[in-house]
C-alpha cells in the first residue's frame, strides 16, 4: 500500500458525506412513511 502525502485527513471526507445523506435519506423516507402509510389508517388504540 502506498504511503499518503502528509498533510491529508486520514478518512476520505466524502465516505462521511455519503454515510451521512444515506443516514439522513433513511431517516426522513422513514418518517415519511410513518405519516403518510401508518397515521392515515389511524393507529390501533386500547
């Protein structure tokens, strides 16, 4: 393996990009579906 320039951040900083909008795509098409899917057929209650 090739040794790195001095000097770089040792993660690539776009591996964190990409982690984080999949992260923050889950979670917002998550919620989406809670309210679109699951609060409009109106929960069971007891």
């Amino acid at each position: 393996m090739s040794e790195m320039p001095p000097g770089l951040p040792r993660h690539p900083i776009g591996t964190f990009a990409f982690v984080g909008a999949y992260a923050i795509a889950f979670v917002v098409l998550w919620f989406a579906i809670y309210l679109l899917i699951y609060m409009a057929r109106q929960p069971v209650t007891p």
